[in-house]
C-alpha cells in the first residue's frame, strides 16, 4: 500500500512538473499590446547601463551536440555594445556610435557602419534588441506572445537582403524584470544559434574603456 | 565585413590539406563521428577565424560547415567519399567528377569557383591512406596532385610549389594543429581541434 501511496505521488509530482514545463513553452498571442510596449519603452528608457553573462548555442541540423560558447555582455544606451566570448575562444565585437572594432585571436580590425544602409539597420536592429526596444522595429514584421511567465517577441525580417541570412528572430523577456533572458536566432539555411543571458546587473557604473579596443 | 566574407570563403576554400594518420583521415572525430575546428584564416594583412564542423553522417559521406564566431553558417556542404582507386585518378580526358552537394552558402560565397575550391579542400580532409605512403610518392585527390611525406607523429605534403601544408600532432598522435601556407596569394590558414 505504502508503495502504491508512493508511486502515486511520484507520478502526481511528474505530471505537474511536466506541465508546468510545458505551460512554459507554450505562448499566446499578447492580450494586451499596448501595456506590453509601453512596459518595454518605460524599461529601456530608465535603463542606462546592462551587464550580463551569456551563453551561445550554435545548432546545425547535422551535430548531435551544439557548439557552445560563453562571453560577457556589456550595453550602454544609446549606442554602445561589448560582446566579447570567452571561451572556447577569444573574440571581442564593440559597437561604439557607429564603429565596429573586433579583436579576433590577438588581431583586431575596425568598420565605420554609418558607411553602408545594411550596416547602419544591422547596428540599429542589435542596438534595439540588446536594449530592449523592440516595439515596431523598422525592417521586420513584430508579433508578440505571451504565457505566465514570460514575453515572446517574434521578428521576421521584410527587407530582402535580411531574410537571406535571417529567418526569424525570436526575443524571451521575463515579465517581472522585463529583461531579455534569451535571444533565438533561426537563419536561411535552416540552422539555430540561441543566446541565453543570465545574471543581469542594470545600471551599474560603466566605464568608456569598456568600448575601445586596447 | 564584405572582406571578411571575401576572407572566409577564401579560407574555407583552401581548407585544409589533411595529412594522415595511418588509415585515418585528418579528422579527429569523435564517437558520434563529428569534429568541431577553429579555423584562423590570414589574407595579407587580413584576419578571420571561425568554427568549422565536420560530421561523417553515413559511411564515407561527410558533412563540412563552416560558421562565423558570432554564429551564422556560411557555408554548409556535402561530400560523398569514393573508393580511393576511382576518385584519386584522372580519366583520360577529363577529371573525376565526385558527388558532393551543396546544402546552403551565403550569397557572396556562393560562386561556382569558390565552391570548387571549397569541395576539393574539404575532400583533402576525408582523404585517408589506404596504400603505402611513401615519402615523395604522388597521389592525386580531387583532381590535383600531391606529394607526400611523413614520419610517425609530424607529416606534411605539398600539392605545388604554390601550396606548402604542415600538420602537427602530439607524442599520442593527437592532432594539434594543421597550417596550409598558399605563399602566391599570401593566404595561411590554421586549423585546431577545439571543445565543444
């Protein structure tokens, strides 16, 4: 009896995880928009400085396994981004007013983005998705979805040169916090690369030597 | 970022020359039969790196993409082995033709050449030993010559005076690291096993 007792409460407790596991995957199209965008507007806009660890998750449909990377994050509004992976290698990309500096391996390099249109909506889609400011991005079609506990904005991309790379781009934001905890990235050929970000700090000090290559 | 493009499909294009463990190819795969690279490529004063997965997905048939740090594929393709007496000869006439197929590029790779020299560095890399190797004998694989050399662990070939290969393992034979040199277009290319 004792052992009918307890496999009753071990399947019981299975279930609810199962679905709680579930409920949490599965999202609705957002009831309220509106309350959403201007959660997202009032976030981004009292937000100054973000630091965060990550974790990156290159999914080819040939692997078994996914190649995983780890980095750091470090985002200063209006127009300053630090992605730097630390391993299994070392690779820094800033964004800072419009420059792009990489230090690839030891060698590093620099492009002017305000050079090109593409650039210039590339820096502005990271720079929108990093900050949280996703309502009506230009070049991509938004949708949003939502379940108990968290935002799902999707961005499909309308400019035709970006759907060549892009699919589509999925964005997870806590509710609570409003912060963006994992970024999914489906491209053209069918493969996955998703971020997950995790230890949030907002509005710490950040210094200007985060965005300059030495 | 066009030339890093340029640079990436370059690298990928002069892949690598495998040199052989016995009966092996250059490739280190693991038990699910997958390997994952970190591929430095340097164009004069140009430099690129990034992640090159390499899976054998049935017998013989091996499947080689190529992905930026950052995580976008650039190129991801198929290549279908042959028996070794079939594909390494030239036919009167003609080279041989191998099967590959071309699963998805990046348009500003996607030319006919690049892809050609893409194919034929990948198929340097699924080739293995299967006769004796002996220093200074030729073999042809994917339609060009190549000269071969070894010792037990440290091997290296040349497939002309344009394009000098070293391969370095451990006492253990273990992989470390493969340079391609291309001297006449100034373009070196590392590869190394990395954790995934």
């Amino acid at each position: 009896m004792k052992r009918h007792i307890l496999n009753i409460t071990f399947l019981l407790a299975l279930t609810c995880t199962v679905s709680s596991i579930l409920a949490q995957d599965s999202f609705e199209p957002v009831k309220d928009e509106a309350v959403l965008k201007s959660r997202m507007k009032s976030t981004a806009a009292t937000t100054q400085t973000m630091k965060c660890d990550f974790a990156q998750e290159k999914h080819l449909s040939f692997m078994s396994m996914p190649i995983v990377s780890n980095g750091k994050m470090v985002v200063k509004h209006p127009s300053k981004l630090r992605w730097e992976y630390l391993t299994p290698y070392s690779y820094i990309m800033i964004i800072n007013d419009g420059m792009m500096s990489m230090r690839d391996e030891g060698n590093d390099s620099e492009m002017d983005l305000s050079k090109s249109e593409g650039f210039k909506q590339m820096n502005f889609t990271i720079m929108s998705i990093m900050g949280g400011e996703m309502g009506d991005l230009e070049g991509f079609e938004t949708t949003y979805f939502e379940n108990e506990t968290n935002y799902r904005v999707d961005l499909k991309p309308t400019d035709e040169q970006v759907s060549e790379f892009i699919a589509e781009i999925r964005v997870y934001i806590e509710k609570t916090a409003m912060a963006v905890f994992q970024v999914q990235l489906k491209e053209a050929s069918g493969d996955e690369t998703r971020m997950y970000f995790k230890d949030h700090v907002l509005n710490a000090k950040v210094s200007e030597d985060q965005f300059i290559i030495k | 970022m066009r030339k890093y493009l340029k640079i990436s499909l370059l690298s990928s294009s002069l892949l690598l020359l495998g040199v052989v463990a016995l009966g092996q190819s250059i490739l280190t795969l693991d038990a699910y039969g997958e390997g994952v690279y970190n591929m430095q490529i340097d164009r004069k004063k140009d430099h690129f790196s990034g992640i090159l997965s390499v899976a054998e997905e049935s017998k013989g048939v091996y499947r080689f993409a190529l992905v930026s740090k950052m995580g976008g594929t650039l190129i991801d393709m198929r290549i279908i082995e042959q028996p070794h007496a079939k594909n390494t000869v030239h036919p009167p006439g003609g080279k041989t033709i191998e099967p590959s197929d071309l699963i998805y590029c990046v348009e500003p790779l996607n030319k006919k050449a690049i892809l050609k020299l893409l194919e034929r560095d990948f198929r340097l890399l699924i080739w293995k030993k299967t006769k004796n190797m002996t220093p200074g004998k030729k073999v042809i694989i994917g339609g060009k010559k190549f000269r071969i050399w070894s010792n037990p662990c440290i091997r290296s070939g040349v497939q002309t005076w344009k394009t000098a290969f070293a391969v370095t393992y451990t006492e253990n034979c273990d992989l470390i690291e493969t340079k391609i040199n291309h001297p006449a277009i100034r373009l070196h290319l590392t590869i190394a096993p990395m954790e995934h």
